[in-house]
C-alpha cells in the first residue's frame, strides 16, 4: 500500500503526496499522485493507472472521503497517467476530467462520458477548488504535445508532471531531494529521452522562472523544495534533450 | 476445408485459448473465442450461399437451352436463387446478432479486470462502506449484462435454427432438381451435374449449421 504524506497545510488547504508503495511489482513504474483539497473537496493530480489503483484508493480514503473528489487533473494522456479514470468515476460519475483540449477524445478510452472532460487550452487555464485558483501552466512537448502542468499560488507548489522525474533506486526513496548534484544524476537520462523540445524546455524555463515555488512535484522521485527548485529550473535549461543517449 | 474440420479446431482453439485468460475472464475469453468462430462459420455459410446463387443462374440459362424438357428444372434453379438469396440475408442478420454479442461480451472482459482491481482494493480498505455500495452497484450491473447476454445467446440460437429450416428447404429444392435433371432428355447429363452440385453445396451449408447449433457457445460439445 502506498504511504500519505501531507506536504502543504493551512487550514482546510492541503496538499497530500500517495507515495511509494513497497508492494509495487517492479514491471510498473513508480507514481507519485498528489491530492489538493480545499473547502472540504479534492482535486487528485495524474491519479495514475488502473493497475495502482488500490494501493492509491486505500492510501486516499485512509485521509480523504473519495466521493468528495469533485475534478482530476491530468498533466497528460499517458496510462501512468490517467488510467484509473473509469475507476475514479465509480465513486462520483459528476467527477470532472481536466486535461488539454488535446486528449479531449483519446482519453475517453479510458473511461468517462462526453461531459466528464473539461478541456484545458494550449495557454492554459483557471481551475477552481471550492473557491481556491489553481492554474493550469502550459508544459507543451515536456513529454507530451499537449501538457500542463498545475501551480497552486497560495500554497507557492508547483505539480510539474514528468518535468522534474527521477527514476531511483531502491536505496533512494526519500520524499524530498537531499543532494540535489547526487539526485539529478537519476533525473538527466530521463530528461534527455522523454523531454522532446528544447524551445518548448526554454519557454517553460523562462515562464516557471517567474512563480514563486516552494515545492516542485513531479509525477515520478521526489520533491524538489527551496533552493533545489530554482537548481533543477536551471540545470534543466542547461540540459540538451530530445536525444537517444546521452 | 470442410465442415468436420473446422469442428475439429474449433475444440482445440478453445482449450488453448483458456490458459491465456485470467481466472474472472476466461468464461468471457471462451465465449468471445467462441462468438468469433461462429462468425467464421457464417461468413463461410454467406460466401457458399453466393456460389449458389451464381450456379443457379448459370443453371437457368442452361434450361433455357434445353427448352420445355428442362422447364421444371428451370422454375427449381430460380426458386434456388431465392433461397440463396434468403440464405444470405438470414446470415447477415446472424452477423448482427454476433456484432452486439461481441460488444457485451467485451465489456465483460473489460470489466472482469476492473472487477480484480476493486477486489483487491477491497482487500486493501476492507472497512470501506462506500467501496462495498460500488461493489454492489457493479454486481447488479453485472447481472443486467448477463441477462442481456442470454437473451442475445438465445436469439441467434432461434435465427441459427430458422437458417436451418431455410437449409432444409434448400435441400428439398436440390433434390427435386436432382429428380427434374433426368427428365432433361439430351441434357439430362448436365442438368444431373448442376443438380449434383447443388445438393453438395446445400449439404455443405446444412453440415455448417449443424456444427454452429452444437457449439460450446450454446451449450455443445464443439
């Protein structure tokens, strides 16, 4: 079963990271979904995929009751991704899907109807909580041709999808990064392959560069926080991607 | 190939189709295996129905040659186009009835997977209410599918026996042209090979139908 660990909290607004399940088969990559609540409802960012679905749905319900899980947002339409979503709507079939304009009609093969879909556009979006702005940052090309990823400015955490992944070890668990020059050694080949655009990789540079970010939350490692933000911002502006081997 | 043959893979597709299947899906695997060489068998059904609709007509132009001996064999090649015709439309309306078969039966096998996630979410939040009220809701989903399989199970089980007594009138009309084929004076010789034929075709089709009705789908042996 997967772990819970609130990351973010002032009042009724928390950010919650469903982290690290020991029982994980080795075959399936490892997930970090994340849940903002608000006012008493959810928004779970990148559910992940059907086959995890149990170990997320106990980890959630353990803190959160599923049915108040108003939206999902998807950074993007990979079944790591978004998977579980036919699962999701079991608990509350009004549940809103927010994902680029893009995957309005793939992702429905995953589940859901015509309106479960809330289509984001290419410059992004307002996502609203129970009265709290979340905003949909445009991350086109950073892996996929539409993406986004979802910044939180009051509680100043960035959900940045698979920009800022790192696949680790099993000695490295950590929910946060410690040794930013030891961690991103797991973060570059990754970068390299799946991060296709160098243009895209320096406009999202120069737009991220402008919020105020505590905490950079990637899909897949662990948490960059404080200084280590603007460290991976930079190293990733550095880095030539869209190559085979690096 | 011939209809005994493909009986004969018909049993040994399914028994290794099974192990590929999960435990909760293989019931489902096995009918959509199933489902999917009764269609087989009804496109071949289809495609011999529209040889004889081509060898009635060349038959009817062979009476015309043969003049007032060969008028009964004549009205008998029509009434054979007809059936062939008749034939053709039955089995499409069989193809139909396979289409919304294999779109339920797929669903099953989708669900059947769900059905494992939620169980072992169940068993990872046992005390979960809301969890068990989904359980429940897609259980009587579940039943709701079944029940719409059945029916359709038991439709293309009647449409399979009406093409069957359509088949048996084929056969009539063959042998009937058998009989009329002698009667054909200096063609008589002809007119018994095209009669022969029929009879072969219509046997074919008959023998086809046959092996459908005793599929494992509908409770057969095969």
């Amino acid at each position: 079963m997967k772990t819970t660990q609130t990351i973010f909290e002032d009042g009724g607004h928390k950010w919650t990271a469903i982290v690290r399940d020991p029982a994980k088969p080795e075959f399936l990559i490892d997930t970090n979904e994340y849940l903002v609540q608000h006012g008493g409802q959810g928004l779970l960012l990148d559910p992940g995929g059907s086959e995890i679905f149990p170990a997320v749905f106990s980890a959630l319900s353990s803190e959160f009751d599923p049915s108040k899980i108003a939206g999902i947002f998807a950074s993007h339409q990979d079944p790591d991704i978004v998977s579980s979503l036919a699962l999701w709507l079991e608990f509350n079939p009004q549940m809103k899907c927010h994902v680029s304009w893009l995957w309005g009609s793939f992702i429905p093969h995953f589940g859901g109807k015509g309106d479960t879909f809330v289509p984001l556009p290419d410059e992004g979006a307002v996502i609203p909580l129970a009265g709290l702005q979340l905003q949909a940052i445009p991350a086109h090309y950073l892996h996929s041709s539409g993406n986004l990823h979802l910044y939180d400015r009051q509680a100043r955490i960035l959900f940045s999808g698979d920009v800022g992944a790192a696949l680790l070890p099993a000695e490295k668990q950590g929910l946060f990064v410690e040794d930013f020059s030891s961690h991103i050694r797991f973060a570059e080949g990754f970068h390299r392959r799946w991060m296709g655009s160098n243009e895209a990789k320096r406009q999202w540079c120069e737009r991220v560069s402008h919020l105020e970010i505590d905490m950079l939350c990637p899909q897949h490692g662990a948490i960059y926080q404080g200084a280590d933000v603007q460290r991976f911002i930079n190293w990733f502006d550095e880095l030539h991607v869209g190559v085979l081997r690096s | 190939m011939t209809a005994e043959e493909n009986t004969s893979e018909w049993q040994g597709g399914d028994e290794a189709f099974v192990p590929v299947a999960t435990e909760s899906s293989s019931g489902a695997a096995l009918d959509l295996l199933r489902i999917v060489r009764i269609n087989e068998e009804i496109k071949r059904v289809v495609s011999v129905a529209f040889k004889i609709n081509i060898m009635a007509l060349n038959a009817i132009f062979l009476a015309k040659r043969a003049g007032n001996a060969a008028l009964g064999f004549g009205v008998l090649s029509n009434e054979l186009r007809v059936f062939s015709k008749d034939l053709r439309e039955g089995m499409m309306a069989l193809t139909r009835q396979i289409h919304d078969l294999v779109a339920e039966v797929s669903v099953i096998l989708q669900e059947s997977r769900y059905d494992r996630v939620f169980a072992e979410a169940a068993l990872a939040a046992p005390d979960h209410a809301q969890l068990h009220t989904v359980l429940e809701r897609r259980e009587a989903r579940h039943g709701e599918r079944a029940d719409r399989i059945a029916s359709l199970r038991r439709g293309l089980r009647l449409a399979i026996d009406d093409a069957a007594r359509l088949v048996e009138l084929g056969g009539v009309l063959a042998k009937s042209a058998k009989i009329e084929a002698a009667y054909g004076a200096g063609f008589a010789s002809s007119l018994g090979q095209v009669s022969g034929e029929f009879d072969g075709i219509v046997e074919e089709i008959r023998s086809s139908l046959d092996s459908l009705r005793r599929s494992g789908f509908f409770g057969g042996s095969a």
